[in-house]
C-alpha cells in the first residue's frame, strides 16, 4: 500500500521534515518513491514553514494513495498554516521595532537629565 507521510529530518532538537510517498511498508526515514514538500515546525521568521506540491498531492490520492494523520492535518489547514508564519514574521518585527524605540526613548530621557543637571 502506498501512503503519504512525513520522514524525519534535521539534528537533534531541531525536527526538519519530508512529505514523501512511499511504500507502507518501508522504514519512517528510509526508502520513498517520491518527495512532495517539506514541513518545517520550528520555523521563525521569514523561513517557510510549509511547501508541497498540490498537484502531486492529488495525484496520488486520486491513485489511492492513503495519507498520514499529520499530513492530512497539513493539507487541510495549509493556508492557515502559511498565514500565521506570516503573521508570526510580522509580529516579529513590530516587536524588534518597538524595543528598539523604547530603548531610544530611554536613551534620550537620559540625556536630557544629564543636560539639565
């Protein structure tokens, strides 16, 4: 039986993931006959977190391919998905830029104590 599921990548606490199809009977991380994308779950700023290839995806599951839990989650909620990375990229900076203008504000406060004194 041919399933789409996700194979291990990355180091040690830093999980990097496939979306491969491959033969059920196959190892997790072992021999696959076709990789479609990529889920990256750690992913923070500007880094993609989720890329696959829709048509392939379809293609295999009009072949009957049956699709892992996770990845199935993945298909479902892919706009979602990319979105909040987006979101979570410009969440990002608008953080760096306002600690970077409290800072200024403090730095200038200081001044203008010492100029007074």
């Amino acid at each position: 039986m041919v399933i789409i599921r996700l194979a291990r990548g990355g180091t040690k606490k830093r999980p990097f993931f496939h979306v491969v199809v491959t033969n059920s009977r196959s190892s997790r991380d072992g021999r696959f006959i076709e990789r479609l994308g990529f889920y990256n779950p750690i992913a923070v700023g500007g880094e993609v977190k989720l890329q696959f290839n829709k048509e392939r995806v379809d293609y295999w599951l009009s072949n009957g391919a049956k699709v892992s839990d996770k990845v199935s989650y993945l298909i479902n909620n892919f706009a979602k998905i990319v979105s909040s990375t987006v979101k979570d990229t410009d969440e990002t900076v608008e953080k760096k830029t306002n600690s970077k203008s409290i800072a200024e504000n403090s730095n200038t406060e200081k001044e203008v104590t010492e100029s007074a004194e």
